[in-house]
C-alpha cells in the first residue's frame, strides 16, 4: 500500500522571534509548537510526517558546523570542518523524541517520523570558494549528523531520511562535469550520508527539483527519489528503466505547492479570458491577507490528486511507488490551516487507492 509523507516546511503563525530564541534551548513555546504541529500533521493522515520545519534549512545546519567563518562574501572555512558538539543534534527531532510517549498516546499508534537534511550540494553553494573537495568535508558533518539524530524506541523511530537537494540541476555547476573530481566527490559525499541511514534500515530519499543530471541513479544506498510535479521524472520511460535496472522507487509528487501557481490554475480555469494573470493572482494575495477570500478554494481537488496518483502508478507500477505526497516544503502557504488542508487533501486521495 502506498503510504503519505510531506517534505517539512509549514508556513509560521505567532511568535517567531520568541521560537527562534527558544530553539537552541529546546524550551517550553519551542517545544510546544513543534509537538503540536507534528500531531497535526498526523491527524491530517499523513502516514510518516517529516519533523515540522519552520527554520531557514541552510542557517539550521550551518550552525552546527565548526571551523567555519562567515565573510560578506561567504562562509570560509578556518579550519577543517567538524560537529559542534552541543549542535549534534537537530533540536526539532529531539524535541520529538523527548515527546513520543505523549505523541504516541494522543494518535494511538507507534510513530514514524521523517527528517530532511540539507544536502552538501546545495549547502556548498553558500560557500565564498567552492572547490570540488569541499562535498566530502560537508558530507563528514552531516553524516555525523545523521548518526546522532537516527533512533528506534518504544514509542517511535526515524523512518525516513531524506536528503534535499533543490539547487542540484537546476544551478549550473561546472564542478560537475562528466568525470570531474567534483563529480565523484559529490557521489561519494551522498552514498557517504545515505549509507548511515541505509545501513539502520531507514529509509533514504533524495529530494529534487531538477532531475536532469542523472548522477542520483549511481549511489547504491539511495533508494527513493521525487521531484516536482511537472518534472520528466514522473512521465519518462528511461525512468522506469533506470528503477528496475537500480532497484529504486519514487515518491510520487501529487500536488503543487508553488501557491501562486495554485492560483495561476484557478484563475485560468474559471476566468480563461482574463489576461493579466500577474494583476490577478497579487490581488487575490492582497484579499487573502486581508481575510476576504479562503485560501482554501485555491487547493487542488482531491479528486484531480489522485488522478495524477494513479497516472504515475500506470507509468511505472504500484510496486515501485512506495509514498506520495506534495511536491515540495508548505512554507509558502498563505495560512497554517490551509498547509494542513492540503496535507489532509494529499492523505485521503491516497488513501482512496487502498484497493490498487
């Protein structure tokens, strides 16, 4: 059966400054919100929720790395990079491992739990000098990360890792050219990271925007892959080759998450002869701000989810999608409740699959 995860991100409502101050010491209005927000995230259906990620993800895991300097130009390294030892672990996660007894109880069930980690492409990108050796020195810190944040108790586990890496494909990077260093170096810094979490029976996905560069089918130890709705991945016939061949799976992207694009598609259904789809789509931003219009109705219906579910299932066979979901982080969202009406929306299209 297919199961549902979300990528992380929820767009914020209250005190952000007083969550951001709490955060390093894991403290009552942190803790209060990262609890909540991850049972509601459960409560919507989702069967693995990733940890409710409210933090810009690049700062989150730069913070843990010692040696680092950062210069107008960029970080720069001082020293060879490390773990800050009081910054091992992803505070979101341990707040939820500190929680599971009471998590557990309030859903009824054991609970799984997915967390995403910046990969060491896209954190290489903020670098001042950005040298092909320098994805084996990320990818040492956030494969230690990883070790210290993965865990199985009575109450829960770390299901899924999921390494983001949005810039990769969609950035041009020389550093990656055909039988460059830098690209065995990103290899290896990837199959580094997923192994950790592979060899403990957790699940590892590779989450993309752009999958046009198909290094991502060489490393052994990754076994999902997903990218946005309207990339080649879902409708291509060498995708389906390359799974069987790699024995990998997909994460099938159901949704949008782009809001202006739910907007776009709204608008140019019901008014087709509207021009100045720009004008449009900034007023109906200004009316929802405003509390005039439910940014609800501007959600794709569940019935058109699971369409696209079951397109993706035909292409390349129920065995070989293992999870569906958005396509992308909720952040964007114009309201909270409205984030979890589309998680809701997601969960109950795939849940109406049960019979496939």
């Amino acid at each position: 059966m297919i199961k549902s995860y979300d990528v992380g991100s929820m767009p914020f409502e209250d005190d952000y400054k007083k969550f951001l101050v709490e955060c390093g010491k894991l403290e009552k209005y942190f803790e209060k919100k990262i609890v909540e927000s991850f049972i509601d995230k459960i409560l919507c259906g989702i069967d693995v929720p990733n940890y409710p990620q409210y933090r810009d993800m690049n700062e989150m895991f730069l913070e843990k790395f010692g040696g680092l300097i950062k210069t107008k130009d960029g970080y720069m390294l001082e020293k060879p990079l490390t773990v800050k030892y009081e910054k091992r672990k992803i505070e979101e996660v341990e707040v939820l491992k500190r929680n599971l007894g009471k998590i557990s109880e309030k859903v009824g069930f054991k609970v799984k739990i997915k967390i995403c980690v910046t990969g060491p492409h896209t954190l290489s990108w903020v670098f001042a000098y950005r040298d092909p050796e320098i994805f084996l020195q990320i990818s040492d810190v956030l494969t230690r990360i990883v070790e210290e944040n993965i865990f199985k108790v009575k109450d829960g586990e770390i299901s899924i890792l999921s390494l983001d890496e949005p810039l990769f494909g969609v950035v041009d990077d020389s550093r990656l050219d055909y039988g460059s260093t830098g690209r065995e170096n990103l290899m290896k810094a990837w199959e580094k990271i997923f192994y950790t979490a592979f060899s403990k029976n957790v699940e590892t996905v590779l989450h993309l925007h752009n999958t046009t560069d198909p290094l991502y089918w060489d490393i052994k130890s990754l076994k999902i892959i997903e990218s946005h709705v309207e990339d080649p991945l879902y409708t291509s016939k060498y995708t389906r080759k390359m799974l069987e061949q790699t024995d990998k799976f997909l994460k099938a992207s159901v949704t949008p998450t782009d809001f202006d694009k739910l907007i776009k598609q709204k608008i140019e259904k019901e008014y087709p002869q509207k021009e100045n789809i720009l004008q449009v789509i900034g007023e109906v931003w200004k009316e929802i701000k405003r509390g005039k219009l439910n940014p609800k109705i501007f959600l794709e219906d569940i019935k058109i989810i699971q369409l696209r579910l079951e397109h993706i299932i035909k292409m390349f066979g129920v065995e070989r999608i293992l999870y569906a979901g958005p396509e992308c982080g909720l952040k964007s969202f114009p309201t909270y409740q409205c984030a979890l009406e589309c998680l809701k929306n997601v969960s109950d299209a795939t849940k109406n699959l049960k019979s496939i």
